[in-house]
C-alpha cells in the first residue's frame, strides 16, 4: 500500500472537526491528526511530519495565519504546503491568505464529499 497523505487539521469548533474527519474517512488515502487550537498543534508537531496544513483561519487564542507562522519556524515545517479553512468568503481576504502562505482557501461551509478531491487536487 502506498504512504498515506498525512495531514495536520487545526479547528477550534469540533462539530467542524468531526465533519472534516468523517469527509477524510470515505478516502483511505489520508491519515490525519486534528487539534482543537494552535497551541496544541504545536505540540503535535514536534513528533508529527505531515504532508499538508489545514488550517482554520478564526481562532480563539491564536489565529490560523499566526499559527502558521509559528510552525514555518520549526524544523522541518517550512515548505510543507497549507490549506486555509475560512467563512471569511472574500477576495481580497483570500487573497491575504494566499499571500500569508497557503496554497489553497477552502471557503467554509464546505463540501464534505469533495473536501478530500480539493486537497489531492491542490497537491
């Protein structure tokens, strides 16, 4: 069997989490780890060497794009591509996203059956 995609999925809102993880399910070629903030996906990181960030954007106590800046500093961790994960639908916010480092902006509320189609596509 191939090596599983592996993604590091930070949300704060864990109705959000759980339909990301029942969406990423119906694929087998993931293998995720969630976490309910950024400080927590600092933690994981350290052990964890994902394939691709998917980032929500409005967090309580440290935002997606800061979050994002802080795992750039860890080894490792500086071109591994990022997903933004957003209700915030307009363009020029997208645009800020895309300049922040993201290779892609899903706008939520998102599509759980072409959730997984959108990250193989943008890899």
């Amino acid at each position: 069997m191939l090596n599983k995609i592996k993604i590091l999925h930070v949300e704060d809102d864990a109705d959000i989490r759980e339909i990301t993880e029942m969406s990423l399910s119906l694929n087998d070629k993931f293998d995720l780890v969630q976490c309910p903030g950024g400080q927590e996906a600092l933690d994981v990181a350290v052990d964890y060497r994902p394939d691709v960030l998917l980032l929500d954007v409005m967090m309580p106590a440290m935002s997606g794009e800061v979050l994002l800046q802080k795992l750039r500093l860890l080894d490792g961790y500086a071109d591994i591509p990022a997903i933004f994960m957003t209700a915030r639908a307009q363009k020029t916010e997208q645009d800020t996203l895309i300049a922040a480092g993201a290779i892609k902006v899903i706008i939520k509320p998102f599509d759980p059956m072409t959730l997984s189609d959108q990250i193989i596509e943008v890899l």
